[in-house]
C-alpha cells in the first residue's frame, strides 16, 4: 500500500516533467564505462532499492531498473505488476572485473537482500518481488551457485533465491530509473515504511547491506 501511494504521487508529478528533465537524469546516471566492463542481471525486490544498493558496491558503475524472466518482450510496470507476464523486477548492473569480480558481486548482492523469502521482499509481496540470480554465461552460474551455497550455510539451509538461466532485460520506465537518488525523502519513507533494514540485520547481523 505505502509503495502504491508512493508510485500514485510520482505518476502525477512525472505529468508535469518536462522531456528535459527526463534527459537531465539519464545525463546524470552516465558514467565512464571501463573498456572492460561486464554484465550482470539481479532480481532483488523492488528494483528502487535493488538499483540503489547495488551502485552502491565498490566497483559497480551502473545500474539499470527493468524486467527480466518473463514471457512478454517490453513489458510495461503495470502490466508487470498487474501480474502474468512471469516477469521480476529486476537491475542490470555494469561492473568492472578489475574492481570486483563476479563472485564478490553475487555475495555483496546478497547481502543487500533477504535471500530466505519466498513470497516477495519485506512490504513488497508477490511473485514479480522475488529474488533470483540471472546467470548470463557457465562461468557466472558456477560462481553464482557457489556464493549462494555459502549463503545457504551462513543462513541454515533458509536461503530460496534461485540462480536461474539468462533472461532478456527490459529495461523500466524512465521515471523509475535512479528513483532514491532522485526523491531521498520519498524513497528514505518507503524503505523505512518497508522495514527493510531492519529485516536485513535480522537476517544477516553484522553482514547486512544496510544504509
């Protein structure tokens, strides 16, 4: 209910945005991109939070809000959320392998998470919410599988995210992209409101991604 109240008031003011203001944020989400720099696909709940814990790792250069595992090519939010295209909301993230390699950026990622839900992420409920590793090639699927094992015994056999096979990426709308960055107060309200930095020191102590 919070996130759609929330999504309601950024509907309404994206209205009044101008095209400039949409190119003034992808301007500033453009970074230098190493000549080397690689790719990787995470479903980690709301893909506000995901994007922002996950730029927020050492190494990472950008991430993308989107879609990923579903049956429909571009699908749009509502008609992912309306539920049916089998779609997670999901993060594209470019890294630089010469910072951190794949396997630190599943375990960091993890970390950002509660890996032992089901059903969705913290307020966040419902199959387009969950959580999932999307291997891109053999060797991300061997490092990833090995980072969740570890998870799995820190957590006690609790951990349910999956590493699935690759998947398209689609990315969201425009007003979706760098949203905590863009609205810290309304995104600070909502992950409070969600409660999820707490959830994330029950689950992982001292470990934990919070911020």
């Amino acid at each position: 209910m919070i996130r759609k109240l929330m999504l309601a008031a950024l509907l309404l003011a994206s209205c009044g945005g101008s095209n400039a203001d949409t190119a003034d944020a992808a301007a500033q989400r453009r970074t230098p991109r190493p000549a080397n720099a690689q790719t990787a696909l995470f479903a980690g709940g709301c893909f506000w939070s995901a994007e922002r814990d996950v730029e927020a790792i050492p190494g990472v250069v950008e991430a993308v809000s989107g879609f990923a595992g579903g049956r429909v090519a571009n699908p749009g939010y509502m008609q992912v959320v309306r539920g049916g295209t089998g779609h997670l909301e999901a993060v594209q993230v470019t890294y630089d392998p010469a910072r951190i390699s794949y396997g630190q950026l599943v375990r960091r990622f993890l970390r950002t998470i509660d890996p032992t839900d089901s059903g969705g992420q913290y307020c966040d409920r419902g199959p387009s919410y969950q959580t999932a590793i999307f291997a891109l090639n053999p060797t991300q699927r061997r490092e990833a599988q090995a980072a969740v094992a570890e998870a799995n015994r820190i957590l006690r056999g609790r951990v349910v995210t999956p590493v699935r096979a690759a998947a398209p990426f689609y990315a969201a709308e425009a007003y979706h992209q760098d949203y905590a960055r863009r609205n810290p107060a309304a995104y600070g309200r909502y992950r409070v409101g969600c409660g999820k930095d707490a959830r994330l020191r029950q689950v992982w102590g001292a470990q934990a991604a919070t911020h």
